[in-house]
C-alpha cells in the first residue's frame, strides 16, 4: 500500500529527540516490507549540506492557508527504496532552532498545508496519511475537509501517533479562521474545543482513523490525569480507536559489534573489548581510571519530568557509594547547576557535560556499567534500550516504554533493576543493589554478566512493531492483507481423488446390460454367499408377507443384482483376498433390498404382466 509518512524530524537528516529516530527507522522498515513509503519533513537551515547536495527540486505551487497563498516548494532525496520529500519555505524554516518559535502555530500549520496538497501535485493516492505529535495534528483534521476535494485524498485514511502528550499545540480560539482557515464548527468539545482554546492534539485525536501511542504502559496510563495532562477524557472518548505499539530500535546502528564510536568493538558472547571502552570514557570526561569501579550514566534532556529532581536531590547518597558517575545533557538551570556543584565536590568521581554530543553518548553508552533513568512519565523511551544493547544494565522506574522493556532483576529472563515510586530513596535503595551486584557477583548464575547478555540478545528491531502498524494500516483501510500460502494449504489437492471415484460409479451402470451372460451370474452368485446371507437378513428385517413375496420374488429376479456382482470381480482380480471388501459392500446390498421392499406394491401389480409376457 501507499503510505505517506508525516513528521517534524527525521533521522539523520535532524533530530532533536525520539520523534526523529522512530521517523527514520519505522518508515524504512515499511519500505523494505512492501509498501511504497514517501517520508515528508520540512527544509531546516539545520540539514546538512551533504544532503543537500542529494535533492533535486520537483515543483512548487502557492499553499493555500486560509488567507495566506505562501509559496511552498518540494525537494526530493531518494535513499535506497524510500522517498524523503522536504517542504521548502524559508520564511518558516530558515531558522537556528526548529521548535520554540513565536509563531510556531502558523510554521506548523502551513506544513500541515503542505503534506495535505503535495500528493495532487505528485499524483500519487496515499492509502494511509500517518502523522505524528501536535506539530502535524492539523493533517487528520485538514483531511476531513479536503478528501472529497482532492481525488488524490478519496479513500486515504489517516493514523495519528502520540509520542508526548505533554506538548498537545494550545492556541487562542482566534487562530481557528484566520491562521487555520477552519470552518467556526470546528471549535466543539468533540473537536478542538478544550476550555475555551484550540486544542490541536485533541481534534487530531477525535479526527484521525487511528491512534497509537509508543508503548502498551503509555498508552493506559493516559487515561489517568497525572500522565494525560488534562486529556484523560478525550483519550478515554477514544478508546475504542487507540493501541500501544512499543518503539523498536535501529539495531544496525546500534550495534558495539561493529565498534562504530567505541574504543573498542565486543558482543553478548565477549565482553572484553568493554573494558577498553570503559577506560577511554573515563579519560573523555576526566574520571579517574578504575577498572573495577562502576559508572552510572545519565544520558538525557535536564528536566523534572525525567526524574532529575531525584538525582538532584540524592547525589551525595549515591556518591556515598563506592562509584563514580557521569551526566551528558542540557536542560533546566537548576539541574545543570546542581551537576556543576557535584563535579566540583567529587573530582575524578563526577563528570557534568552539560552538551548535546552524539558522539560522547555512544561513548558513555559504550563505557558505562549502570544507566540511570528515573523518569516520572516516559512514552517510551530509547535510551534504555541502546543502553542495554551495549551491555550496559539499566535502573529505571517502572513507567511508559521503561516498565515494557526492561525486566526487572529475579524474573525470568531479567535485564535490569526497576523502582515503581517516585521517591528519591527507592532510587537509592536499588541504585545500591544494582552496585552490590556488580561487586559481589559477576559471574554466577544469577550474576551481573547474565544481565548485560540478556539486555545485549534481547530483540529490540522494529519487525514486530512495524507488523503491528502494518495491521492498523489494513485494519482502517479494508484493503486485505496479503497471504502466504500456508503448509497445511498443500494437501488439498490430496482431497480431489475421493472425487474421481465418482465416474467409477457410472460404468457400474453402463456395463450392466453387456455382463447378461447367465452361467455367470449363477457362478458368481454361488461363489459369494454374503449376497445371500444379506438377503436373508433383509427377509428377517421385515416382517411383513409382501416383502417376503417380495424376497422371493428377488431371488427369482436375482440376475439384475448379480449384474453388479460380476464387476466387483472384473474390479477385483483376486476374489478371495477381497472377501473382506465383498463384505463391506454387502450393507450397499442390504440398503438395496429395503429399496425393493419399498417398491413392492409396484413389483406386485406388475406380476400378471410378467406371467402374460412369459405366456406370450
């Protein structure tokens, strides 16, 4: 099917977070299932010129936003079997950062524009419009006006995925005319009414075919306020149309058997190469070189709703222990503050990068023992899963993606440690236990090295989420899925042969008139006394005279029953090996002479005609 996938971000071409790796990883998994994915994102100054150089320019026309007419242009970059369309416009793209802008409403709605117009302009059908988080949650709303419009649009259906109901697109009621270019109607409660603002992730929840969160556990506890922020009843409205699908992970990218940014490769079945790892991150952020000390890691954005008001709060309990630690990230000044304070308390024992580096986080993701990520609501997360993928074990909270991926120590098949409430010293406590395993057992059978070869093996590849997408997308659309033929399918064609024994019947019927040769008859029916026996149990079965008259009436008439006695023998060469078979054909016989008796009024009427005829 024809699939148009819509996002704000997508990896590698920019990325701010785990919108633009699952926008750059589902999309490609799709493609190399079957289905013709086009991939469609904005011209940021942020991309780079090495993908520039790639584009070719297509077309352009004047978008149509209410009463704007900008003008909008498409590049397109082909890579491998996906198709990655750019919308062009450089007043609302050519900008340092991509998100946080004033106008981020209209930026946002005119590529909602853009996504809705381009497949006329390409005449191309999308099956399946499949957008993602408030910036393009005006598409499935854009749709339900211009479906009818557009035959490009007849048919398509949209799917709309919730990475972070935190940020849902609230604007005052004002924009829904004269920036959106929406009919009044549409400012309902079962749209984008929500307490007297336009709500756009709200009306992309009631207008979209489908939705979808990133995890199972994500997608109940929205229902709750603490984790809805506020649409808990407009999720619980929508249940009927709403799943989880847990997040997968580009496991070519993100694999220490290549040693792709890492000092040095290794795997589940070796470990030593992360050994070397873990000296070269200590000398990158200036920790003391100690083979035998664990690292715990934290990898992430600095704000409260990933936990850091834990760390913050019991940093001097954690370095009580015998660790060292590191932190990369920016964020909210408060916490970046605090990690400022602990590097100069615990020097050589605490490292604060407050940077964005890609190239240090597969670093510590690579040198780090233990990753620490106490998050309060987490959608899904990413984080955790790299971290497990190199051998690092993770020590979450039990919420989101973290609870769906990461199997606590003691269960079956563990690869990690978990905490269910938000308490700094739950933290703490399993922080503790996590770094006593690591001291006291690294090799038993319970120990350190089955959790990082359980995390390390674990399938966290997109082949089972993109197939759970691919059921939403013929689910909505009716198109039917295509089947394989299954082993238990061959044999039917065994059953045709209990067919053919159907013209076996007709020379039974045919070759009665030639097999008239009476000597035969009479040897044949000596030679098989179960005809008789039969006989003799039909006259036993009825009781009645006329049948006996009837009986005997059949015995007389015996050739046209030993008719068919002749070809069972022609049938069977060898009369004796099939007594058992005569046998078994004798209830046909038995089922014929009640056939007789029932027909013996006619026999009976018949009798002065067969004495006129033998007179004659």
């Amino acid at each position: 099917m024809n699939i148009l996938f819509a996002a704000s971000e997508v990896a590698p071409f920019i990325k701010t977070g785990g919108l633009a790796d699952v926008a750059g990883s589902l999309p490609q998994k799709l493609a190399d299932m079957g289905h013709d994915v086009k991939v469609i994102l904005p011209l940021y100054e942020g991309i780079a010129q090495q993908y520039r150089d790639k584009m070719r320019f297509m077309f352009h026309w004047n978008c149509r936003l209410a009463w704007r007419t900008p003008y909008c242009g498409i590049f397109e970059l082909r890579e491998g079997n996906i198709s990655y369309l750019f919308v062009d416009n450089e007043y609302y793209f050519k900008r340092a950062e991509i998100y946080g802008h004033y106008d981020d409403g209209e930026r946002f709605a005119f590529f909602s524009r853009a996504v809705i117009e381009t497949p006329a302009h390409l005449d191309w059908h999308p099956d399946i419009l499949h957008c993602n988080d408030w910036e393009t949650a005006l598409v499935p709303i854009y749709l339900l006006e211009e479906r009818e419009r557009i035959w490009q649009l007849r048919g398509t259906k949209s799917v709309f995925t919730i990475h972070n109901i935190e940020y849902q697109g609230r604007y005052g009621d004002q924009i829904i005319q004269d920036l959106l270019g929406l009919n009044p109607g549409y400012m309902n409660e079962h749209m984008l009414a929500y307490h007297g603002d336009v709500n756009l992730m709200k009306g992309a929840i009631y207008a979209a075919d489908y939705v979808t969160t990133v995890s199972p556990t994500y997608a109940s506890e929205l229902q709750y306020p603490f984790y809805a922020h506020g649409l808990e009843g407009v999720v619980a409205d929508n249940r009927w149309k709403m799943r989880g699908i847990l997040n997968g992970l580009d496991t070519a990218l993100y694999d220490p058997a290549n040693g792709a940014g890492l000092a040095a490769p290794f795997n589940a079945d070796d470990l030593s190469g992360k050994a070397a790892c873990k000296k070269a991150l200590q000398q990158a952020v200036g920790l003391r070189e100690d083979p035998d000390v664990p690292i715990i890691a934290c990898v992430s954005r600095l704000v409260k709703h990933k936990g850091f008001e834990l760390v913050a709060n019991s940093i001097h309990d954690i370095m009580g222990m015998n660790v060292q630690m590191v932190v990369l990230g920016t964020g909210e000044w408060n916490f970046e503050e605090a990690f400022r304070q602990a590097q100069a308390q615990y020097p050589g024992r605490f490292a604060a990068r407050l940077q964005y580096s890609a190239s240090l986080s597969t670093a510590i993701y690579g040198g780090a023992d233990i990753f620490l990520m106490p998050s309060l609501a987490e959608p899904c997360g990413l984080s955790q899963m790299i971290a497990m993928r190199y051998g690092t074990v993770p020590v979450v909270r039990e919420t989101g993606g973290l609870k769906d991926t990461v199997i606590p120590h003691g269960v079956f098949g563990d690869t990690g440690f978990t905490f269910a409430n938000i308490n700094a010293h739950d933290m703490v406590w399993v922080l503790g236990e996590a770094v006593g395993l690591y001291y006291n057992n690294k090799d038993g059978e319970d120990g350190w090295r089955v959790l990082q070869r359980n995390g390390m093996t674990k399938d966290f590849s997109w082949n089972n989420p993109a197939r759970e997408y691919e059921d939403v997308y013929y689910q909505i659309t009716g198109i039917p899925r295509p089947t394989e033929p299954s082993p238990e399918a061959a044999p039917v064609p065994a059953a045709e042969p209990p067919v053919q024994a159907e013209p076996e019947a007709a020379p039974v019927v045919e070759s009665a008139p030639k097999a008239e040769k009476k000597p035969a008859a009479k040897k044949a029916a000596a030679k098989k006394p179960t005809a008789k026996k039969a006989a003799a149990k039909a006259e036993k079965a009825e009781k009645k005279p006329s049948a006996k008259k009837a009986a005997s009436k059949v015995k007389e008439e015996a050739p046209a029953p030993v008719k068919e006695t002749p070809k069972a023998q022609e049938e069977t060469p060898a009369p004796v090996k099939e007594a058992p078979k005569a046998q078994e054909e004798t209830p046909a016989s038995v089922k014929e002479a009640p056939k007789a008796q029932e027909e013996t009024p006619a026999p009976v009427k018949e009798i002065p005609e067969a004495k006129a005829e033998v007179k004659k």
